[in-house]
C-alpha cells in the first residue's frame, strides 16, 4: 500500500480508521457486505472477467438505474475457466458514505470488503488446506452478518444479511447457492468469528454510531453442522484489508465517478505542487535579476570605500618612502660626487688627464679630459664599465651605461676626449 494512505472502515454509520496506520488524505474503504453487490461467478476461459461479471451483478442490483463499476478478484483458475469475486457498490445507496468521507477529507483510492479482510485474519485457523470440505463462515458485524461459504480453499458462495431471525433461511441459501456453484459437498462445520469491541470511537466528533442489533443464537445452527466460534481483535478486518491492498490483484469496487474525483484531486495537488514550485523558481530568478545588483553595490561601494581609506594609507607610506630614501640619497658618501671623482681618478690609466667633471645627481656624469695615446681613452672605458662597489655576489656596479663622446686630437699631439657615465634609473640600492 502506498505511503500515505490509511485504511478506514464504515461499520455502524460511522468511519472507523485503523490503530496506528497512515495519516494522509487518502484511504483504502472498507465496507460492511451489505453495502456490497457481491457474487461468485465462474468465467470461461477467453472471456474478459469484468465484463462478463458486469451483467450479471447490474442484474442483482436493487438500482437499475446505476450503471455499475465492476471488480473483480480471481480466487482460482483452471482450464475452462476461472472463479471470481465480483462486486460492485451502487452509487445510490453510498450517499451517506460519501457525507462521511467528506467530512473527513478522505479520497479513496480503493473500496473493498470489510469481510473479506475478516476472512483473511482467521484464514488459517479455519484449516482451508485440509482437503475440500465445506465450511460456512459467519462474521457477524454492527450492519449485518457476513456469510461465505468455503469448498477448501475455494468461496463458493458470499451472501449478507441484516436479519438475524432469518439466519437460518440465509444460510440455507447460501448453501444451495454453493451447491449450485461447485456442486453437492455436505457441511462439514460452521465456524462463527466475533470480533472484539472497539476500546473507543476514532474521533469524537464522528457521528452517533447505532446500536449493533442483537446477536442470534448462533447455537441454533447446530442443524444443519457443529457450531465453532472464532474470537478476533477489533482491528483484524483492517488489518486483513490493508494487507490485501498491497495485492494488485485483489478486490477494488471504486465507483467510476469516485476514481474522476480522486485524479481530479490528485491532478489539482500536483498541479498546486507545480505552481508552488514554479512560484519559488520565479522568486528566486527575481531575486537574483534585482537582488544581485543590489548586493554588487553594496559590496563596490565597501570596495570603493576600502580603496579610499587604503590609498590614503599608502599614499602617506610612500610619502615617508620617499622622505627616507631620499635621506638616504643624500647620507650615501659612496656615491657623492667626491668619492666616485675619486675612483674615477684612481682607475686612470697612465698619461690620462681629466679636465672636466661635470655631475648630475641621479643622472650620470660627462667626464673630459686627454691621453697622451687613444687606447689609453679606451682602457678607461671599460675600467668605468667594470667599475663596482664591493666585492663578489654583493658587488654594484656604479655605471649602468658607459658611452665614447667625442674623440680628437689637439695641438702637441694629445687626443680630447668625452665619456658619458649614467646613473642605473632605479637608483643604488
């Protein structure tokens, strides 16, 4: 059985809902077998089981007028044929059952028969595997009492009635009904299952429930076979039903106009489940199209207003940056106009005279002078080129650039010369 459905019982006026079962807005209906058109009928083989059954209960059915929803059970099968449960419930006469279920906000997926569950509770204390003796079971109920006739395993004959003084005549038909379905089999017993009463209504707003009308004496029957009786829990016909539920092939007599309400319903709960998802789906793209723009400016104007405060905290770092180097710049004695005048002089080659220094603070330097020979000019090129503070890996060279001005000769035969040394552009370290 689905999860979500219950199983209910309308027994006495009243809907009885299974102890501890399920709590959605689906039920499995249970009735009395009264509110039942029921029959045994044998099927030959090849023919459709609910239409061939439809006829002959429309033909039993009090309401000639109610096109019947017929269902069927197969209890046995056999080569030229089968036997089957037939039932169906009359619309007409389930205006009060509907009322009920209304009341309850209950839709029903499937109807079946409150005895039939009761059968299934004492199937095997009734021994039906004992070879194929007939059986008569009774199961008396608030509405009326319930008859089956049993050939071993096989019903021969369902039959209800509400007068228990007529009991006697009831069973009498109900056995030559039996004999007429599978033949002569003598009585071997009648076996009578009472169940237990309820503790307490389901609810208590459920309507007045009517008095359960008094049982026959049971022991009277004795006539016709000994007498057995059965006692079972309140809760035994549920039970049976909601274990027959989870067979797809037992009894289901749902009016056709209760199965268009029930997809109507589950048509609107699925469609409301849609729209609300859709819904959630069109609050959420809209939240996202008109809510992340907003987010986005909240957070760029965090950004702009972080960038602000950070670039005034950097721009007062490189301000005290730059107050320091160039402290330093100007604290540095290596590289002040007088030290590096005197490295340049002591790497002058012999017979090299310097006659101008020109300096140029974080530039470079135009140095002239003459030589008494032009290589001497050239071996002081690549002196200053070479020319470094320190030694090894921390050694720095002073000049990034060393270039050959001009180169002539002057008068007395000594050649003029202008070397041009650069500063490195991003300074010494």
């Amino acid at each position: 059985m689905p999860k979500g459905v219950q199983v209910v019982a309308f027994e006495g006026g009243a809907l009885r809902f299974l102890a501890s079962g399920e709590t959605g807005r689906e039920a499995v209906l249970a009735l009395p077998l009264n509110r039942l058109i029921v029959k045994m009928v044998r099927v030959p083989a090849g023919e459709d089981r609910v239409a061939f059954a439809t006829p002959l209960l429309q033909k039993a059915s009090p309401f000639p007028d109610d096109q019947l929803t017929v269902g069927c059970e197969t209890v046995r099968e056999a080569d030229d044929g089968a036997s089957v449960i037939a039932a169906a419930l009359p619309e007409s006469a389930a205006d009060d059952i509907a009322d009920a279920l209304d009341a309850a906000k209950l839709n029903v997926t499937r109807v079946d028969s409150l005895a039939l569950g009761q059968l299934r509770g004492v199937w095997n204390a009734l021994g039906t595997g004992e070879g194929s003796a007939r059986r008569a079971v009774l199961f008396p109920s608030p509405d009326c009492i319930s008859i089956f006739v049993l050939d071993g395993d096989l019903p021969t004959a369902i039959r209800a009635t509400t007068d228990g003084a007529e009991l006697k005549r009831e069973l009498m038909l109900s056995l030559l009904e039996a004999e007429d379905f599978g033949g002569a089999n003598p009585l071997a017993e009648i076996v009578v299952v009472k169940s237990e009463a309820p503790e307490k209504p389901e609810s208590p707003e459920s309507p007045e429930k009517t008095e359960s009308p008094a049982l026959p004496d049971f022991s009277s029957l004795s006539d016709f076979a000994p007498v057995r009786e059965l006692t079972v829990g309140a809760d035994a016909g549920l039970v049976g039903v909601a274990e027959r539920s989870e067979e797809a092939e037992s009894l289901n007599a749902l009016p056709a106009s209760w199965a268009e309400v029930l997809a109507e319903t589950r048509f609107k709960s699925k469609l409301t489940r849609f729209l609300a998802v859709a819904v959630g789906i069109w609050v959420l793209v809209m939240g996202v199209l008109f809510g992340v723009p907003v987010v986005y400016g909240f957070m760029t104007d965090g950004q702009k207003t972080d960038t602000k405060r950070h670039h005034a905290k950097f721009a007062e770092v490189k301000k005290m940056v730059d107050k320091v180097n160039l402290v330093r710049k100007y604290s540095d004695r290596d590289h002040s106009a007088l030290e590096l005048l005197k490295a340049v002089s002591d790497r002058l080659p012999e017979d090299v005279t310097l006659s101008d220094w020109d300096y140029r603070r974080d530039k470079g330097i135009i140095v002239k002078g003459d030589a008494g020979q032009s290589s001497y000019i050239y071996e002081l090129k690549d002196k200053l080129e070479d020319m470094a503070f320190g030694e090894g890996d921390d050694a720095e060279r002073v000049f990034s650039a060393v270039r050959m001005g001009s180169v002539g000769s002057s008068r007395g035969g000594r050649f003029r010369f202008t070397l041009e040394l650069d500063f490195p552009e991003e300074g010494w370290q």
